[in-house]
C-alpha cells in the first residue's frame, strides 16, 4: 500500500522560505517518493522548480537560490491519480498573469471524469492527466473574482478527499475537503504561518502547532495573519490508515500522538490474539511501536528480528536480475541470534495484496525461525480506497478473495490474527463516525464506482488531445 501525497506552505517575510520547504517536505517524504517541487511567491511573480525523485534528489542550492519570495508551498508525490512521469509533478501552475494560481494537493477527486469532460466543453485545456489540474481548471471557471468565492464555488463541486495548499503572488491559501478525508495542520514560526499535512513537519522547521484545519475550512493567510472561513461538513470521515500506517508516529492528528495510539492497537492485539511464543517483534519501521505494546501486554521481550535498510527509496537504477531475485531482502535484513530456534510473534501493519507477507515469512523462515505467528493492527483490508490511497483493486485484495485460514496457509504462518475493527477503535479512542473504515466495511463516506482506474484521466486527456 503506498502512501498518499504531504503538502506543506509557509507564510513568513524575512525568512528563506524554499529552504524552510525543502525541510519540510523532507519531513514528510514518507508521504510520497515520486517527485517533489516547491512554488514560491514575492507578492509580484511565482517562481516554481519541480522534478521527478526524492527531495534529496530534485533540490540543491543552486535550486533553492532561484526561488525567492516570502511565500512558498511544497508537494511530496505518489500518484493516486495519473501516471508518474514530469508532466504530473506538483505543484502545478493554472491560470496566466495576475489571476494565477499554484496548487498542491493530497487525495483523490471521484468525479474528476465528469469535471475534466465539463471543463473541457467550456474551452480549459490540460497539460496534465492529474485530477489536481481538474481541481485548479475548476477554480478558474468559477462565476466569481474573489479568492475565497472561488473555492467555496469548487468546494460544493468537488466529490472525494483533497487537502489543499495554493498560493497567489501575495496569499497563501489552504482547503480541506468536508469530510476531513486527509490530514491538515496549521502552525506559527516567527511570526509567520506554516500549513501542513502532518505536525512532524512543523517540529522541523522549529514551528509550533497551532492546530488543525477543520473539514469544510478554507484559510486565508497574508500580511493581515489568518482568516477562517467554515463552509458544510458533511460527515467526518479521516482515513483511518493515518493513523495505522500512513503518518509518522511522531506526528499528532486529532489530537493524538499516534506513537502511543500504535502502541495500544499491539496490545489489543494481545488480548484479542493471545499466543504462547518467546519473542514479539515488529516489521520496521511501521509496526514497531505496536510490537511493542503487544509485547508489553503479552509480558514478553521485544526484538529486533528485522533490520531495516532505511536507504531504500525511489531510485532510478534497474537492478540486474540477481538483486532483483533477493526480493525482499533489499528492504530487510534478519538477524539470525535473535531468529533461531525461536518462536516469533511477527507484528506488521496491514496485508494489502499479500506479496510481501510471504516473502517476510519465509525470511524469517530461513534464518531459523521455529514458529512464525503474524498478527496485524488493521482489520482484513476487503474494498479498495479511493481517496488519496493506491491501495489495490478488489480483486486484488488478497483479504476479499480468501478467508483468514485461507491467507494465514497462503503467507506461510503458523498463525494468523487481525485486529478487530472494535479493538482498533478502542485503540484510537475517538468516536468511531469520525473516521473512514471503508476499506474494511465497504461503507464509503462518499459514492464511488467501485472499478475506479487512477489513469482514467491519463485516458481522457490522451482523447482529448487527438480529437
């Protein structure tokens, strides 16, 4: 399951404000591997420089010297919508002179189709195949001259999650979907404002967190400081995987660290799925705070079995044929004195499709693993999610075609256990309606077509342009 895109603006005269970007969209990496870019504003121009590859890879000094302002917003890219290539990076430009705007966005339209062919009537042309550029087109269409009115106007015509970074020559803007879908926060540094996906982020740059843009909230920041702006909420629905898998457990969403939160999905997961073993371990780094509240719970030691190679990331480099059959051991290595005639609890975050399971198992296996019982802090993943998240297709979830026993023999394990959809809200704490569980349940906070294809725009647009 891959994660879904980390926004970040700023708001701050006198500071270096591509640079204060930069580290906070290394910060928030973990959200997306494919690109990465960074738009600034002086109150006349915006500049932009964006590519394909880490933060790491995409910015150097010479880089970051080319883009001044007071103003600057940042993407983090995996794409849930469009392919990865350079035409899709982020953040994109719409408009032309004064009435220009840049946009970077986490999430996922599920009308864009419609939009895009209605857009496209009304004479707006795309350069990409992204529902972002739908969303920007869309502004710009707006009956209105103001800002503000013309995301209210986008807001009540857009359906699926999208937490929203934009900037102008002289605003710094942000919008987050009525639903609350993908996470959004709001800090202070210096006297100047910072907007981002997660609160990590801020503790990077050395801002504080003020605290969270609310679903159906619009967000105006310039010389002036703040203004809100509340339109409908619909239903909160935040994704429930921020909190299992996709932020970073040093990050605070609705007003909970998540470290301590994964920590107690491990320990219901002890209880729920009690096992008479001699060593309880988490897959790094995700489910290394859950392996250790099941072992705390289960009153048993905690090792590290699993090794990560944390340098993993996007690369540009084809392994040959050798390396690419070592598989999973690019990713892990283990640690055969502490796996050696030992019976392990395994604790990991989800199963998505059920490809990289067996292949942890049968490491683990190899370096002489005894007994090998897996226990995972989400329910069975059963319905793809179409909201910022390029999780699978359905029939692709390994979890809707098989039963437990079926996948527990499929991965290899001795045992299999998945946290209850109970034990994980009793893990969070908070009202289970705040959240979307669809992915377990199949009850979408917003209607989907259940074979959505993320390159349905790529097809569009290639239409469009041989028409």
């Amino acid at each position: 399951m891959h994660e879904s895109c980390g926004v970040f603006g700023v708001f701050c005269p006198g500071e270096d404000v591509a640079r204060l970007t930069f580290f906070a969209l290394f910060a928030l990496q973990h959200r997306g591997q494919e690109s990465a870019g960074i738009a600034t504003a002086d109150g006349k121009h915006i500049q932009l420089y964006a590519d394909m590859g880490l933060v790491s890879q995409v910015f150097d000094e010479t880089s970051l010297s080319q883009l001044s302002g007071h103003i600057a917003i940042g993407h983090n890219r995996y794409s849930t919508t469009g392919s990865s290539r350079k035409i899709n990076v982020q953040p994109l430009i719409v408009g032309q002179g004064n009435d220009c705007l840049a946009l970077a966005h986490n999430g996922n339209i599920v009308n864009s189709g419609h939009l895009f062919r209605e857009l496209t009537d009304k004479g707006f042309s795309f350069r990409t195949s992204t529902d972002s550029e739908v969303i920007g087109n869309l502004i710009m269409s707006a009956p209105a001259k103001d800002w503000v009115e013309k995301f209210r106007y986008a807001m009540h015509r857009l359906q699926g999650a999208y937490s929203l970074i934009m900037l102008t020559k002289d605003a710094l803007y942000a919008m987050r979907d009525p639903w609350g879908v993908r996470p959004l926060c709001l800090g202070s540094m210096n006297g100047g404002w910072v907007v981002a996906s997660e609160s990590c982020a801020l503790d990077h740059i050395g801002a504080s967190l003020i605290r969270e843009i609310e679903p159906g909230e619009i967000v105006r920041i310039d010389g002036n400081g703040v203004e809100s702006y509340r339109e409908r909420i619909e239903r909160r629905a935040l994704c429930i995987f921020e909190f299992i898998y996709f932020a970073r457990p040093d990050s605070i969403i609705s007003g909970k660290l998540l470290y301590p939160t994964r920590q107690a999905m491990g320990a219901n997961l002890a209880i729920e799925h009690a096992v008479d073993a001699d060593v309880v371990m988490g897959v790094p780094d995700s489910a290394t705070a859950a392996g250790l509240g099941y072992a705390r719970q289960a009153n048993m030691p905690f090792q590290e079995g699993l090794m990560k190679n944390r340098y993993v990331g996007r690369t540009f480099i084809t392994p040959d044929q050798r390396i690419r059959d070592l598989g999973v051991k690019l990713k892990f290595n283990p640690v055969p004195q502490v796996l050696e005639g030992r019976r392990l609890v395994v604790v990991d975050d989800s199963i998505v499709r059920g490809t990289t399971t067996p292949k942890v198992v049968n490491l683990l296996r190899r370096a002489g693993a005894k007994e090998i019982h897996m226990r995972i802090c989400a329910p069975p993943i059963r319905y793809p999610c179409f909201f910022g998240v390029d999780m699978a297709t359905r029939r692709e979830l390994i979890a809707a075609r098989k039963t437990v026993p079926e996948i527990r023999d499929f991965i290899g394990a001795d045992s299999l256990g998945y946290l209850s959809l109970e034990g994980l809200m009793r893990s969070v704490n908070l009202p289970r309606d705040n959240f979307c569980t669809a992915c377990f349940t199949g009850d979408y906070p917003i209607p989907v077509q259940l074979e959505m294809d993320k390159l349905a725009l790529e097809t569009a647009f290639a239409d469009t342009a041989s028409n």
